[in-house]
C-alpha cells in the first residue's frame, strides 16, 4: 500500500503540520536562549560556565577600583606655635630696650614698636665674621687648617678680641660689613665704615634676620654652617647668657647664641645685645642704659624680656 503524501490535495503542507513545525522550531529557540551567557533565560548551568570569568564577560557591571574616589587626605597638622607671644611688655628697665623674634617656618617677624631702632653690636657681630670667612674660603676651594679653626672657636666660643680683629682685617674689614646687609637682606643696619667691627650698627629685627642667614646657611654656606651652629651652641664664659637662660636647661643647649657687651665711655652707656637661634625662631634683643649699671644688669634683663615674652615651654 502507498504511503500517504504530506501534502493535501493541492500540494500544500498541511496546517497540523505546520503548527508543529513552528512548535520545534520555538523550542530550540528557547533552549539556545537557556545556553546563552548573559540571556534572560540563562539557566543556572549556563550561568555557572561563566564562573571564573570577569563580570564584563559575563554581561555584569565592573567595579573599576582605581576608579573609586580616593579617601580624602588627613588634613596637616597645624604647626606647634612659637614660644613667643607678640605683646607689648613693660619692665622696670632704666634706658632703652627692644626685642624682635623672626619665625623660621613662615618668615614672619613679631617685635617690640621700635625694633627697626639700631644699636652698636660689640660682639654679637663675631658670628657674621666668622661665617664670611667660611664661605668666602669655601667658594675659593680652600679648606681652614686646623690651627685657623681653632682661632675661629675661641672667637665663637670664647669672644675673643684679639683673633676677631685680626680675621675680621683678614676679610677686608667694613666690607665684610656691607656684604653681612646684601647677603642677609638686612634693612635697618649700618656699616660703621673702619670704627671697627664692634660700632656695626644692627635693629633688633636685623639682628633676628642675621640668625636665620645663619641657620639656613646663606652666611656661612652649606659646607660649614652645621660646624659653626655647633660652636655657637658651645658659647662659654662671660658670653653666655640672655635669652637662651630662659629656658630649660634641657632646650638651652639646643640653641645657639651669639651676645655682646661693651662699655661706650664716649655716651655714656652700657651696649647689651643678645642672638638666638633655635629650631622653628630667632630672636634679637638689645638694650642701652646708663653705664654706672654694669655688665650684669643688661645681661639679666636680656634674660628678662624673654622670660616676659614666652608662653610655653618649647
């Protein structure tokens, strides 16, 4: 017996058949969207072949952690203040005072109203000779000897008259003193022309200005400044005291000093000047008063404007 034909009298498929046509054809659609990575219907299978992939692969959202914002920044701590308090003060002190205190940090310069005012320096001019002398031989590619350096330590150390005079000759004498105003950009000052190294006139505030050409290195240049900070902090005898004296013995030692005293019989008076330099300031304090007081009288009060002046203890 002959099969039947598929299609109906005409020739044409049947309607049955083409409705289960679509039907297989609709199913394997489906279970290719089942497969499909990232479909809709993607089955728990199919998912699970995307294990181990990067959730872009997989058609999931990427977390870019370098595209995360960054945690903001601690904020710097606000720097210790100084030690100093910028007010007027009020001593009992016979004749003329005035004090000027430089922060190293930012350059800012607190003072006394008349802190522009200059007084003789004596001494407190020998760490300026010295430091001209160490960076002027330095620039010239030469080295003190050892018996040069030892001069040089009983000038810091010791005050020493004598071995000053002779370098401070050495280094061309007033124009040392003009270099010491370009150099350190001192505003107040004045070259005494050849009065002598002890008639340079110096502020209070240049004085403060002094102390920070030495401690960042500009008088006595890189080769030499941390040598003649250490002398300066070794300042011995007669010469040390003022303001460091102020402090505990501890902080003291830390700081470096250069003082000068000096009796001018022509006016009168008794010169008293004290230099500091310690890690954050410096500071310049200089008096003028009668000279039946003495030396010890200007020396205290050098010690007594700083006590006057500080807040805390550094």
């Amino acid at each position: 017996m002959a099969g039947r034909s598929p299609r109906g009298r005409n020739g044409e498929t049947s309607p049955l058949r083409l409705v289960a046509i679509a039907a297989v054809l609709i199913g394997l659609v489906l279970v290719s969207l089942r497969l499909l990575p990232g479909s809709p219907f993607e089955s728990t299978a199919a998912a699970q072949w995307g294990q181990g992939e990067s959730p872009v692969a997989r058609g999931g959202t990427s977390t870019d952690r370098g595209a995360r914002p960054s945690p903001s920044p601690s904020p710097s701590p606000e720097p210790e203040p100084l030690p100093f308090e910028a007010k007027e003060i009020d001593l009992d002190i016979d004749g003329w005072y005035a004090w000027s205190v430089l922060d190293r940090r930012s350059g800012e310069i607190i003072g006394s109203d008349n802190m522009d005012e200059t007084s003789t320096t004596a001494s407190l001019i020998k760490a300026w000779i010295v430091a001209d002398y160490l960076r002027r031989t330095a620039d010239a590619g030469q080295t003190p000897s050892d018996a040069k350096l030892s001069d040089l330590t009983r000038i810091i150390r010791d005050s020493d008259n004598t071995r000053t005079e002779q370098l401070y000759t050495q280094i061309g004498r007033s124009a040392s003193i003009k270099r010491l105003l370009s150099t350190c950009d001192l505003t107040d000052s004045k070259v005494s022309s050849d009065l002598g190294w002890s008639r340079t006139e110096l502020s209070p505030r240049d004085t403060a200005r002094l102390g920070e050409c030495i401690a960042d290195g500009t008088a006595a240049g890189p080769k030499w400044t941390k040598w003649l900070l250490g002398e300066m902090r070794q300042v011995r005898g007669a010469g040390d005291f003022g303001i460091r004296k102020a402090f505990p013995a501890a902080v003291a030692k830390k700081i470096a000093i250069n003082n000068g005293w000096v009796d001018r019989t022509r006016e009168q008076e008794i010169h008293v000047n004290c230099l500091a330099i310690g890690d954050t300031w410096t500071m310049g304090v200089m008096l003028q008063y009668p000279i039946n007081k003495g030396y010890e009288y200007g020396m205290d009060n050098c010690e007594k404007i700083t006590e006057a002046l500080l807040t805390q203890t550094p």
